[in-house]
C-alpha cells in the first residue's frame, strides 16, 4: 500500500508532570477512515493536534506521508522546523474543531477562500469559484453570504469542512465534530463526512458517534489513559471487544 | 403543565391575546426632571450672556482670528500624527509583550513601564530640552568612528517634532495595553484554526486575530483619541504653536484669560464632538458578523422598536434546518 498516510510510534507528550500521551502507535493507510474513541481525558485530541503540530511532542516519531511532523532528519539527527516550514506541512492537512472556529469577522465564502488566497496565492476569481462549490457540495450553495452568527451549528460546521477542503488536503483530522450540536443537526453534518470518506479521503476521526464509526470506520481505536486499548475493525472493537476496558466504555456510551 | 395549576379564576378571567391592551408605565419623574433641568439651563445661559466679566466682544473677536486657526490646524495635525504612531508603535509593542521571546518581552515591558511611570508633562519638556542632553545626534557604529548620519538635535527636534514624540511614545505605551487586551480577547481556537489551514503567524495575526481584536480596541481608542486633543494642549509648555500655545501667547498680552479660555473650550468642544463621528463608523466596520440581525443605531431601534416586538421572522437556528 506504500507509505501509510500517517504513522505513529510510541508517541508521547505531557503538559506539566501530567504525561497525557503515553507512546502511541497507529498507522492509518491512505484512503482509510480511523475513528479514535475513549472517556474523556484520555488523550484523543491531543494525538490528534500532534499530527499537524498544533502540540510538539515529547518522544516517539509522528510522520504524515512519510515525513516527520515538525521535524526534518538530517545527518542522524531531528532538528526542528521553522514557523513557516511547519505552516507549509499544514496546508496539506485539514482540521475539523469541535467548536466550528469560523472565522466571525468573513462571511461563509470569505472564510472557505481565505487560506487559497492568502496562503496558496490563488486568484481571487478562482477561489470564489471553487469555495462557491465547495458551499454546494457541503449543501449550503445559498448561504454564501451569510455570516457564521447568521448560521446554526450544523450549517457552520459543514462551512467549516468546505475551509478545510479548499485547501485540497490529503488527511482530514476530526475533533468531535457532532458533540457541540443537537441532536437533529448531527446527521447533515455526518452525511457530508460519509460522503468525503467514500470520494477516498484520509481522515482520523475523534468521535463518540459509535454507529458512524461501526458504519463509515476501517479502524477503530480504543484509547484511554493516554494509551491505545485496543485497536482494529471497528466490527469488531466496537461490536465484540476483547479488553475489559473498552467493553466499560461502550456500554457506557451506547 | 401550567395550564394544570392555574386557578380556575384567573383561567376563566383571560381575554384574547389581541384585545389585550399593553400600558406602558407612565415615567413622571422624568417629566419634572426635564423641566428642572430646561429651567436651570436657561438660567445658567442668561446669566453668562449678561455678565460683563465674559467679554463676549472679547470672544467674538478671537474665535476666528488667524492666530487661533493656525493653532486649531497644529492641534488637529498633532493629534492626529500621534494617535497614528501611538496606535502603530502600541500594536508592536502588544505583539512584543505577547512573544515567547523572553527579549522582545522584556524590551517591551521596560518601554511600558517607562513611558507609564514618569508624567507626561515631564516627558514633554524632556523632549523638549532634549538638545541640552545630547547636542548632537548621529547614526554610527558605537565605539568606533563610523558615523552615517549626524545633526545637531536642535535642528532635528523643533518643538512640534519634540510634541510629535512625546506625545506619540506616551500613547503608544497606553495603546499597547488596549492592544494587548484586544489581541487577548480573541478566542484561541481562531488563531489555531488559522494555522490548521497553514497560514504563518503573521499571516494569522494581521488577517484574523487584529481585525477580531479592533472590536474591543476602538472604543477605548476612541477615548484616547479624544483625550489626546485636549492633552495636546500640554506641549504649549514646550511653545509647540498649539492652540493652546496660541490662546496663551494672546492673554499674556491682552490679559483676557476668561474669554480667551472661553474661546479654547469652544473649539476643543467642537473638535471633539466632530472626532466623534468616524468612531461609531469604525465601530460598525469591525463589528461585521458580530451579532445575528446586523448593525442598529440606537435612533434605528427607538423608530423601530414597536416594530421589533412583533414575531416579523424566526431566524433562529431550527428555522434553516432544512
Ligand atoms: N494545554 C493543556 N495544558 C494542560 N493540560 C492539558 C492541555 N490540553 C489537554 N490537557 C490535559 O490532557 C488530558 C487529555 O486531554 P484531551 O483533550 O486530549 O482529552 P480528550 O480525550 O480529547 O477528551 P475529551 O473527550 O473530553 O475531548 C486531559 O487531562 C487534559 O486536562
Ligand atoms: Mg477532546
């Protein structure tokens, strides 16, 4: 299959004295669906921004399409890149937060256009076409104008994986993207991610949602304590799992 | 459920929503308030228009005298050109205070504390006399003999130039507060999707984190604005050809100092009321896609207000869900 899209081994990462990630190891092949999934607390969004280095980490080695994240080996050695060589790794991985963060100040198009402008120096013109589609594959064609306060959450949610999109990515990170919704928004939102996994997108998926995992999942991962539990086809992990832990949670959550 | 509990009393004494009919409370006291006030007023202005201590013939004459607009023009010019460098040298200091760079934090702090800490009075005539500290000012290389620029201080710091920096580096100290506190207002998760989407720091701070932060910033730079047009009047110490410089220049000879004060304050106070203007302009730029229905003028509201209160159109979130 080639390098995998991303790999971990033995990552690890603490704030403080408190060792959040305890070496990590997971390896998501290109085109694959990963769902991370765990009890609060338990590291998964904080592996999730190592991967586009929105953390450093403490050990262990993190690669996205075989390059380390925020690293560059040379001569047997990892020397750390600059700001701006890390923001150039980053355009090539989008991220979903659990809290939308559209930008307040643009309106829904202003904000899918904002990076292919800014930081890829795409025509304004061109931009504007591909953000107006990329509004229409999302479902949302008529709110182009719209400002992210004139939206519900759902609709903002789905702008902002239209603003990860635009910058045409080869991973998309997921931070909880249903749980700051209602209960009715969740589908739109799920239905859009469904639809990018089956157009073959790479995408790590932090998620409580265990039938979206069951469904649209290739794997499924077990975390807890800053350590993975069990790992697998999510038909499995999730349906029959072998360690006690996981059999705690998901009875718990389901 | 509430329809359960009602006594059966009050059930049967409802009329039809539509022919209710809504009294608002009738406010009397604001009635005599005003007449008090309207009363007192008339009495105030018709006693100073009477009094002959006032000079109005005095006032007449100075509010349009070339002397004083020359002054108005300096006042204007130098409010103007400090708020500029206090509002540009604060928003670097600000991002310098918020560094990780232990030095960039350390020299902008040492500058706040600075140009906070001694009175403003004081740093005018500093700069001010600043040609008795350092005869000379030159652009070299310390302890060696290559120079690129040299000039005599006085030549390079005239008083409107010394008023200029005095001025400007005060503001920029209590700017970058504003700043500060602008930048910090900002939630983080904008700053951290902006990088998610690879756009640089600076990238991120000039096109998402500062235009949020002017939200919170204009109003107290409103302020300072204002206050700077009258605190310009303090370089008149230093002879800067302000208005205030001006107006004192008159009375030294005339010793009118009522009217002429009289004249000053006319001014300022149509000065400051005109500054006021492009604040509530500013204000309305930055705050695009901050609140659901758009930007309403308090006049908007009043005129619009009964139509407000009719349910018009749900624009809540379930409305749109389609
Ligand atoms: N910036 C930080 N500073 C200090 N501690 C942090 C920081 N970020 C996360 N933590 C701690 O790290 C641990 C793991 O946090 P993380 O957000 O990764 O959990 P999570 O699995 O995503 O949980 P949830 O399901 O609640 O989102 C928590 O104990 C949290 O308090
Ligand atoms: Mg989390």
């Amino acid at each position: 299959m080639g390098t995998p899209m991303v790999h971990a081994e033995g990552v690890r990462k603490s704030f403080g004295r408190l060792e959040v990630l305890q070496g990590i190891d997971l390896t998501v092949e290109r085109g694959q669906v990963c769902c991370l999934l765990g009890p609060s607390g338990s590291g998964k969004s904080t592996f999730l921004r190592c991967i586009n280095h929105l953390e450093k980490l403490d050990g262990g080695r993190l690669s996205v399409d075989g390059a380390l994240v925020g690293y560059r080996e040379h001569g047997g050695r990892l020397h750390e890149l600059r700001e701006k060589e890390v923001a150039e790794r980053r355009r090539e991985i989008g991220m979903v937060f659990q809290r939308f963060n559209l930008f307040p100040h643009m309106t829904a198009i202003e904000n899918v256009m904002e990076a292919p402008v800014r930081v890829a120096g795409v025509s304004k013109a061109e931009a504007r076409a591909d953000a107006q589609r990329l509004l229409d594959r999302v479902g949302l064609g008529d709110k182009a104008a719209n400002y992210p306060s004139q939206l519900s959450g759902g609709q903002q949610q789905r702008v902002a994986i239209a603003r990860a999109l635009a910058m045409k990515p080869k991973l998309m990170l997921f931070d909880e993207p249903t749980s700051a919704l209602d209960p009715e928004l969740v589908g739109d939102v799920l239905d859009v991610m469904r639809q990018l996994a089956a157009d073959g997108m790479t995408m790590v998926v932090v998620t409580h949602e265990i039938g979206f995992a069951r469904e649209v999942g290739d794997t499924a991962v077990f975390m807890d304590g800053g350590v993975v539990v069990e790992a697998g086809d999510p038909r499995q992990v999730l349906v029959d799992p072998r360690q006690e832990r996981t059999k705690a949670f998901l009875s718990k959550v389901l | 459920m509430a329809s359960d509990t009602l006594p059966a009393a009050a059930a049967e004494e409802r009329r039809p929503a539509d022919r209710l009919e809504a009294v608002p409370v009738r406010h009397w006291g604001r009635w005599v308030a005003a007449v008090l006030a309207i009363l007192s007023g008339i009495g105030l202005i018709g006693s100073l228009a009477k009094n002959q201590n006032l000079h109005w013939d005095v006032i007449g004459h100075y509010l349009f005298a070339r002397l004083v607009f020359e002054g108005l023009f300096t006042t204007l010019w130098l409010t103007v050109a400090s708020m500029v460098l206090g509002l540009a040298l604060g928003t670097v200091v600000a991002v310098m205070r918020l560094s990780p760079n232990p030095v960039l934090y350390a020299v902008s702090s040492l500058f706040v504390w600075a140009f906070r800490g001694t009175p403003l009075l004081v740093q005018i005539i500093f700069w001010g006399y600043c040609g008795a500290l350092y005869k000379h000012v030159m652009i070299g290389i310390p302890f060696t003999h290559i120079t690129f620029f040299e000039t005599e201080t006085n030549s390079l710091v005239s008083g409107s130039v010394a008023a200029l920096l005095a001025l400007g580096l005060n503001e920029a100290a209590y700017a970058s507060e504003i700043v500060r506190a602008g930048i910090q207002s900002v939630d983080e998760g904008q700053a951290e999707a902006a990088h998610s989407l690879g756009m640089s720091p600076t990238l991120t701070m000039r096109r998402i984190v500062l235009p949020q932060a002017m939200r919170v910033i204009i109003p107290p730079m409103g302020n300072e604005t204002i206050n700077m047009l009258k605190t310009t009047a303090l370089v008149s110490v230093i002879g800067a050809k302000d208005l205030m410089s001006n107006i004192q220049a008159v009375y030294a000879q005339n010793y009118q100092i009522i009217p002429m004060l009289v004249v000053a304050s006319l001014w300022y106070l149509l000065l400051v009321t005109l500054l006021s203007i492009p604040q509530s302009r500013l204000e309305r730029r930055y705050g695009r896609g901050a609140s659901r229905n758009g930007h309403v003028s308090p006049l908007q509201r009043m005129l619009a207000g009964t139509a407000l209160r009719l349910p018009v159109r749900g624009s809540g979130p379930n409305h749109q869900k389609g």
